[in-house]
C-alpha cells in the first residue's frame, strides 16, 4: 500500500471505532441524565452536583473526541462539499450570541465585528459551523482571563473572510512548523484534555473543500489569528441541510464542540437544557 491507501484504512478504522464507542456513550448520557441535579438543586459546592458536572464534562470530552475520528476520513476526499446560499451576517452572530454567555463565565470577553448586515455567499453551513467551534474553542482555551477574542467577518477581493483572534498565549515558531501534522508528532501534542491534534488539519480541509484557504498568524506571548477565506459566489439554490457524519443530532452541539475549553463547573442542567 503507498501513503494515500495507508491513510486512508486508518481513517476508516477511526470510523468504525468511533461509532463502536457511540453506543456505549449513549447509554452513559441517559444515566447521566439520571443523576444531574435539577437547577433548582444544585447549589455548585454540593458533592453529587460536582461530580456529575465532571462526569458529564468528561462524557461530552469523549463525544468531541469520537466526531473528530468519524471525520478523519475528510483528510482523504478530494471532492468538493456541496453548498447553498446563506446569509452569513445572522448565521454568525447568533453562533456568537449562543457562545457569549460560556465565554463570559471563563473571564473573557466576545467581541463580533462584521460591516455588513447581510450578506448571502454559498457555502456549507453544516461543516462551516464545526470550523467555528474549533477555532473558537481553541482561542478560549489558549487565552487567560481578562483576554478577548475577536470574531470578525468581511468581504474582500472576491473572497468571504471569517477570522477568529484571540489575546492568548500564541504559538512558538518550531511549533508552527508542524502544526497541521501535530496528531503525527505526539511528543507536539498539548497537554490533556486538548484533544488528538485533528482540529487544524479539518479546519484547513474544509477551507479547501470549499475552494478556499485557511490561514494561521500567530506570535508568541501575544495571540492567534486564524482566518477561512471563502469564494464570495451565490449559486441561486435554496437552503439544504447535509450534517457531517456521525454527527451529534440531539445534543447540545456548542457544549460539545467546547468541551475541552470550558471547566467542568459549565456543565450545569441550565447550560446542557438551554
């Protein structure tokens, strides 16, 4: 087997284990179901809340984990994602507006910055969205209390452009020398709980499945910017709908795809309900 046929037998290994692993977690969320406290109930010093807070956290860490292998296998497709016309403008501030308040209770500070109020490009929504969160997800948890991130959308030279900033602690310059190969250097990979190092590489995968870029500045001590550059075309279809798959349909999507940046005092009922 060459390179391409290797990786492509592990990503669909991945696949299977990971959709081995969901039954298993599914039955762990309808138990933890059971044993989370009422919002009236839990008062945030109690034993039994904290613990389920953990357990839950932990569960949602896994799920996160268990989506990333069942995409692995978008490392290897080459063609394009379907798209549809979509009002980005919306689309972003109310994925904004959902993060907020979690953002808040970490310390920082959300800031959304777009000229326009509308503006309708084709792209994917449904694997755009993952994009954000990882992006997201990565800033809040690089970046210490008091920081901010930014989270801006223009249009510029043809191109649709949707960048996340944070104030964070940044990535040292041997580090961004392979920091879309990091889940094949171990030894690189951040301390636990970040995760398998996968986030990068799909990110800028699905840029190009979109015929765009994605582009990584940073400087040590002073922050991150990560930006996906889109084709700014309309295709005059109307609006579909194609999850990922093995996506996580029934549950609270942003607790997932921030799982590993949020503390565990986040899982509460009311954040897992809202």
């Amino acid at each position: 087997m060459n390179e391409n046929e290797n990786l492509e037998l592990l990503c669909q290994i991945l696949k299977s284990v990971s959709e081995q692993m969901r039954g298993s977690l599914g039955n762990i969320h309808m138990a933890l179901g059971r044993l989370m406290p009422a919002e009236d109930e839990a008062t945030g010093s109690d034993d039994r809340t904290r613990s389920a807070e953990i357990l839950s956290q932990s569960y949602h860490r896994l799920l996160r984990v268990i989506g990333n292998l069942s995409e692995a296998t978008l490392l290897t497709r080459e063609k394009p994602l379907p798209v549809w016309d979509t009002e980005l403008v919306s689309w972003l501030e109310d994925l904004c507006g959902q993060a907020r308040p979690l953002v808040e209770e970490m310390g920082l500070t959300l800031i959304f910055r777009c000229e326009k109020t509308s503006h309708v490009a084709a792209v994917n929504t449904a694997y755009l969205e993952r994009l954000f969160w990882n992006l997201l997800s990565n800033a809040i948890k690089f970046t210490a209390p008091g920081g901010m991130v930014t989270v801006e959308l223009s249009v510029r030279g043809g191109q649709v452009l949707l960048s996340v900033s944070d104030t964070g602690c940044g990535i040292s310059q041997d580090r961004m020398a392979t920091v879309y190969e990091r889940y094949l250097h171990p030894e690189q990979k951040d301390p636990q709980p970040y995760g398998l190092g996968l986030g990068l590489p799909l990110c800028r995968k699905i840029a190009e499945l979109h015929g765009g870029r994605f582009l990584l500045t940073s400087r040590e001590g002073e922050g991150t910017t990560a930006t996906v550059a889109l084709p700014d075309e309309r295709l005059g279809n109307g609006a579909m709908e194609e999850l990922p798959p093995d996506y996580y349909g029934g549950f609270q999507n942003i607790m997932v795809e921030l799982s590993d940046a949020l503390p565990y005092r986040a899982f509460t009922r009311k954040n897992l309900d809202d």
